[in-house]
C-alpha cells in the first residue's frame, strides 16, 4: 500500500464522516420544522424558534466549511445530537396524545 493510497483512504473516510454529520444535522433540523410550536414548551425545552435557529445555522455551516472537524462543525454536531436525544423523543411524546 503506497502513501497515496492512505490519503486516498483518509480523504474517503473523511467524506463518509461529513455525510453522516451532514445527514445527522439535516434530520434534526426538518424534525424540528415539523413539530408543533407548544409542546417544546410544553416538554420544558428551549423553544422552536430557538432550535430551528441553532439547527439551521449547523446545517448552513456544514454546507458551507465542508470539514467535520471544524470548531464550527463541531459544535453543530452537538446541537444536532443533543436535540435528537434529548429534545427530539420528550416532544415526540408530547405530540403523539
């Protein structure tokens, strides 16, 4: 195996991980659109206009520095993350009464 191939695999593994931090990001962003405004509160979280901001602002940023391991990229990814685990089944509960 020649050194371009380890860059090659390097570049490809890197690829992969912005996808899926890209995919990640886009989910819990059309998410949080399509969840009523009053059960964020309701659940006791932040409110919609909060999420959808801090969401939209990752996804953009993704779109546009293309690096997972950006500050910036990072940071949306643990947005993106803690709405999903935290935010995401507390209003998806609310929702389904």
């Amino acid at each position: 195996m020649s050194v371009i191939d380890l860059f090659a695999v390097q570049t490809n593994i890197m690829l992969l991980l912005t996808l899926v931090l890209f995919v990640c990001k886009a989910v819990a962003f059309v998410d949080a659109v399509t969840r009523p405004e009053a059960v964020f509160v309701a659940g006791g979280k932040q409110t919609k206009a909060f999420w959808l901001l801090i969401l939209g602002l990752a996804v953009v940023a993704n779109m546009l520095i293309w690096s997972p391991l950006g500050f910036i990229n990072l940071i949306g990814t643990v947005a993106a993350l803690v709405y999903l685990a935290d935010v995401r089944p507390t209003v998806r509960s609310l929702t389904r009464r």
